[in-house]
C-alpha cells in the first residue's frame, strides 16, 4: 500500500489526498464568499458615485437646510 510520511507519521495515500481535497474545496469557499463582499462593496460605492453625479446629495442638503 502506498503511503506518505508526513510531519513523522506514515499516512495512506488515499488520506491524503482527501485531506487536500477538503482544503482546496474550504479555500474555494471563503474566496467565493471574499469576492461577494468585494461585489456588494463595490456596487455600494458605485451607487454612491451614481447618486453623488446626479446632485441628489446636493437637493437633500438643500432641503434641510431650507427647513432650518
């Protein structure tokens, strides 16, 4: 049977490569789950810049500062 010495234990093959598995599917997880926060962030800012080319910033400073 094949085996692997890994860290001073001997190790089958097969638990090695499950082990790898498992960690390339959690590390594709969180970068998956990374890249949707980048999404929301940046259409966040997106719509921010939107919002701040058409003056609506500007026309809601205007209205308080007509009701004060």
């Amino acid at each position: 049977m094949l085996e692997v010495i890994l860290f001073g234990y001997d190790m089958p093959l097969w638990i090695v490569f499950l082990a790898g598995l498992i960690i390339l599917i959690l590390a594709w997880k969180l970068i998956k789950f990374a890249l949707k926060i980048l999404l929301i962030i940046a259409l966040f800012f997106i719509i921010l810049m939107i919002l701040d080319y058409t003056n609506v910033f500007n026309a809601i400073q205007n209205l308080f500062s007509g009701i004060i």
